[in-house]
C-alpha cells in the first residue's frame, strides 16, 4: 500500500502540489491524470525518491520512503518512462540486466530472467538480447523498458506517459499487454497520462489532479457518470461515457414506472389495466418481486374472463438486472421479438423497464452533434 500523506512541493516558490492525501491500494491499476502541469508526474517521481518532498509524506507499506536507501528502490519500485528509458550503448540484455544487478541477483539468475521478462514482452531472446536500442521500433524499445522494470521482480511498477509517443495501433497493443500483464503478476501500478481514453481502458481507479490538488479519486464509472466540477467534465469530454456502454447499466436507463399487477387479478381487470396504459402486456409480480409476464394477445383467446392471470404467465421474455451493462444488453436482445425488458435487483425485485424504443433513444444520445439544440440552426444539406 502507498499512503500519500499531506503532501506539498513547490519550485521557485510556486506551489506544485498541495495538500495531497492519497491511499494507492496493493495490487491496484492507479492511474493518475491531469493536464500539463498539474503535479502528476511530481506526484509519481516522490515515490521513488526523484523528486524531493518539501513537507508532508510518502510510505510504501508503513515505512517512509525517506528511510529507505536507494539501493533498495530497485528491488522495491520499477519504472518505465517514454521510449523505455533504455540507454543506447547497452545492448537490450544489458539493459534488462541492469535492474537485477542493482538488485543483488547472481549473474545465473540474471541470464535466465533476462531471457524470461523478454519472452514475457513477446520479444525472442535469441533475435533481441544483443540488438541496441538504436536498431528497435518505438514499440520494441518500450517493451524492453516494461521488461526492464519486471525484471527484478519489485511490488510496485510506476510508469509515466509510457505509451504517449507511440502510433494508435502499438499504443493500444502495449496498453492491451501492460493490463494484462499487472493482472497475471499482481503488481501495484501508478501509471501517469493525460489520456482520459487509455486512463479509463486501463485504470481500477483514476485521480483527477487540478492545479496540484486531487479533485476527484474513484473507479472509471463513478468518473464517468459522476464528475464532480467542471474541469472534470470537460477533461472526460462529451459522450465519453456513451462510448464506454460497459459502464452504462441497466438501471442507469431503465423506465421506473412499469405497468404490473398481482398475479390474482382477472383475466378481464388485466386487460382494461393494459387497455387504459395502451400497453400490451403487463409485469405480474408478488409482494414486488417480478414472477412474469403476462401478454394481451394471450388473454384475448381466454373463454372465462374471470380466471386469475396466474394461469396465464408467460416465461417467453427476456429479463436483465439492474447492473447488467448497456454493452451486455445491446448484445443480447433481439430488437425484433423482445418486448418490454423488466429490469430487477439480484432478489427478482421489479424495479423498472426497458422497451426497443427506449434502447434506440439511450443509443442515439452517442451520435447527438456538439452544441445545444439553441447553437445550431440552418439547412442540412
């Protein structure tokens, strides 16, 4: 665990960060972002000791990092920074070697990992490990500087702006394979960016620093649903979270009023109710919890008008809970046959509905141009 402690710094007698309190979780995809300026790679280089701290404190699992000497970072902290950091006049092996040197490896141990980390980055160790970095891509030089920081095997991996020189397509490769690989190793990454996209693709939770203060700490939904000022909002951008349908859920989009009686209604009060909603069908449920759904073109064909309409409940529909994803339901439901959707809670609760025309409404706000309906005006030609 990393506890920042009433951190502040300034240079030249302008204020960087101030009164920073933060708890980065073991195990945890921390990401920190911000605009230019802001403090969020000061922030990140206090934890290895590059960047001073002029009052407050930084403790990795409750020891200060001012008592730790720095021979013992290396086996403690890794770090990556653009391009890898790599240092041009060693080979790919030395400089994945490095790390475990300073960390007291043996030479046997060296060798093989060395060889390990590179095959963990998807690089052959027979065709890399004696290339210098001059002869390797932007991506290549990047794996290497991610296997470097694996290498001797530290708790907590700090990356700044990895990813940020490199094109789309490598980029999201390497982010692909970073998330994965903090997911298969279990390290604590404190990664720095100022990409709202590839903070939210990789991050468990996200900071938002302004100005050198946090301003927001939560999980990229929260963010995404729920930005606390301004500054915020507009960092995330317009629709960002119409382009993320994960963390849009059901409950988030559902109607809160659906038309439902108890199952011992009569055929006859069941279809005046959906008579007088213009609805054709109705949510029976018992004591709140949804027990199905019954359909008006079924009860048209019922002789006695007096039967109570549990007889008649249907199981042919389709139903999702309150936290199932926009994504899930959008890729699951049949537009064509599904009806009404009841919406419940993990205790079959009813809370609400979806219907294909509110599906097609939430869909349609991702495409809704830039501007209120008041800015644009004109002949769409």
């Amino acid at each position: 665990m990393i506890e920042f402690k009433g951190i502040y710094k300034s240079y030249k007698n302008k204020p960087v960060l101030m009164n920073v309190n933060l708890t980065i979780r073991d195990n945890e995809f921390f990401v920190l972002i911000g605009s230019s300026g802001c403090g969020k790679t000061t922030l990140l280089k206090m934890i290895n000791k590059l960047n001073s701290i002029d009052s407050g404190d930084i403790l990795i699992d409750s020891t200060s990092v001012s008592e730790m000497p720095v021979s013992e970072l290396p086996k403690r902290i890794g770090y990556v920074v653009q391009e890898g950091g790599l240092f041009p006049h060693m080979t790919v092996g030395e400089n994945i070697a490095l790390t475990m040197r300073m960390a007291g490896f043996t030479e046997e141990r060296v060798a093989a990992r060395t060889d390990e980390m590179l095959e963990m980055v998807a690089l052959e160790p027979g065709s890399y490990r004696g290339l210098y970095p001059s002869q390797l891509s932007g991506g290549q030089r990047q794996r290497v500087g991610v296997a470097r920081a694996f290498a001797p095997d530290p708790p907590i991996i700090l990356m700044d702006e990895p990813f940020s020189a490199l094109d789309p397509v490598t980029r999201g490769e390497l982010q692909d394979e970073v998330f994965k690989l903090q997911k298969q190793t279990r390290k604590t990454v404190v990664f720095v960016t100022h990409d709202m996209d590839e903070a939210i693709k990789l991050a468990d939770r996200i900071c938002v620093i302004q100005a050198g203060h946090v301003v927001q700490c939560d999980n990229p939904e929260d963010i995404l649903k729920h930005p606390v000022n301004r500054y915020v909002e507009e960092f995330i951008g317009k629709n960002k979270l119409w382009s993320n349908p994960e963390f849009v859920k059901a409950e988030d989009i559902m109607l809160k009023r659906p038309v439902q009686a108890t199952e011992d209604r009569s055929v006859v009060q069941a279809i005046y109710i959906m008579s007088h909603y213009n609805v054709d069908s109705l949510l029976v449920t018992d004591n709140g919890r949804l027990r199905g759904i019954v359909w008006l073109a079924d009860l048209r064909n019922v002789k006695n008008e007096n039967d109570r309409i549990s007889d008649y409940i249907s199981d042919d529909y389709i139903s999702v809970f309150t936290d199932t994803s926009l994504k899930k339901i959008i890729s699951t439901i049949d537009y064509n046959i599904s009806g009404v959707i009841p919406v419940t809670d993990h205790d079959s609760r009813l809370r609400g509905f979806l219907t294909k025309g509110r599906l097609l409404s939430v869909l349609s706000r991702q495409f809704s141009p830039e501007g209120s309906a008041e800015e644009r005006s004109g002949v769409i030609d």
